[in-house]
C-alpha cells in the first residue's frame, strides 16, 4: 500500500543547533536506509514559511500498523507530527501501465 504522509516537524526550545545536527544527520541515514528498503518512495519539500519544517512524503508499507512502525523507528519523530493519507490507484494512472 502506498500513503502519503505530511511531516511537520517543530523543535523544541532550548535544543541546541548541534543536537539539532546530529538527530538531522541520523535522520538522513535512517531514510537512505528506508529507502533502499523500499519503504520510502519521494520525499517534496512544499513551500515553507520561515522557521517551518515540514515534508511530503510518499512511503509504502503493508498496512497502516506497519507504516505506523516506519515512521515510528525515524529520529526526527522525536519533534515530529505525521498526517497520514491511505492512497489507492487512480484508473486513468499513467503509472500503472
């Protein structure tokens, strides 16, 4: 199944640029790691206003529970919110032919 999820991330203060740093960096080798899994499909960066993090994120998982765990096992939920949208095939999609 695929699921979009929409990713906003909000840290808290008194959290230090280097920790900062350090979950980011964990965070882009944890998503290399999901994505040669397969798991993460696209990640977008809509437009941000400043001081905003926020992701789109196109994820595959065999449920919602097991998406679920993948977002769960990702650094920055730490500071993180998740929307998740379940997506099913469109008929007229390009993708599917």
């Amino acid at each position: 199944m695929e699921f979009l999820v929409t990713m906003t991330t909000r840290v808290p203060e008194g959290v230090t640029d280097a920790e900062v740093a350090e979950v980011r960096a964990r965070e882009a080798a944890h998503t290399a790691e999901l994505a040669g899994q397969g798991r993460v499909k696209r990640l977008w960066r809509p437009p941000l206003a400043p001081g905003e993090w926020r992701t789109l994120g196109l994820f595959v998982a065999d449920d919602a529970e097991d998406l679920e765990n993948v977002l769960a096992s990702m650094p920055l939920r730490i500071w993180r919110t998740d929307e998740v949208t379940e997506l099913s095939p469109h008929p007229n999609d390009p993708g599917l032919s």
